[in-house]
C-alpha cells in the first residue's frame, strides 16, 4: 500500500511531510543523482520490466532518496557501488551540485 511506503520512508528519514494552508500535504525529499557522460552521450534509464505489464517507458537519470544527515555524495557512491558497479572502476566523483526542484 502506499500509505505504508511513505510511512517507512518518513521514519526511515527519507522524506517529511509538511502541511501548506494551498496545497494540503507536501512530500519533501533530497535526491542524489549520478550524471554519467561521455562526449555528448548521458547515461539514462529509458525503462523497466515489469512481469505484469511488460516493458514500462521511462527517462531519468541513476539517482538515490538521500537519508537525513548524509552528504550528497554517499547516496552516489552507493549506487556506483551497487547498481552500476560495472562502471565504478571507469568513474571518478569529482563534484557535486545542488538544485532544488518542485514535482
């Protein structure tokens, strides 16, 4: 259910939930994400599998819900770790920028 996954990501501290007099509740959470390019190729997710619906279209870059209190380079250096670890010995983090969007 999902009111049982935003309640385990409020108290894993992935998120908070704040109240706006407009907007009713809000979901604010910091995302790390990973920009890997060569030249003027970057490295996208352009879909998942699903055994129920088959292919599911998306574009997004790799990325990680950070958790309160870690740097923004952790969440990186996790899924470099983890998901593409294939590629962890070609990658050097060199930076990080910050930007704050709205969904």
């Amino acid at each position: 259910r999902a009111v049982d996954k935003l309640e385990a990501e409020v108290n894993q501290h992935k998120c908070v939930l704040t109240l706006h007099a407009k907007n009713g509740i809000e979901r604010l959470l910091a995302v790390s994400v990973v920009e890997l390019s060569v030249g003027s190729s970057i490295l996208t997710e352009v879909g998942t599998w699903n055994l129920e619906k088959g292919f599911e279209v998306t574009c997004k870059l790799p990325g990680r819900k950070r958790i309160a209190g870690e740097s923004y380079i952790e969440p990186a250096q996790q899924l470099l770790a983890q998901e593409l670890h294939i590629l962890q010995s070609s990658v050097d983090l060199t930076q990080a920028k910050i930007s704050v969007d709205e969904a």
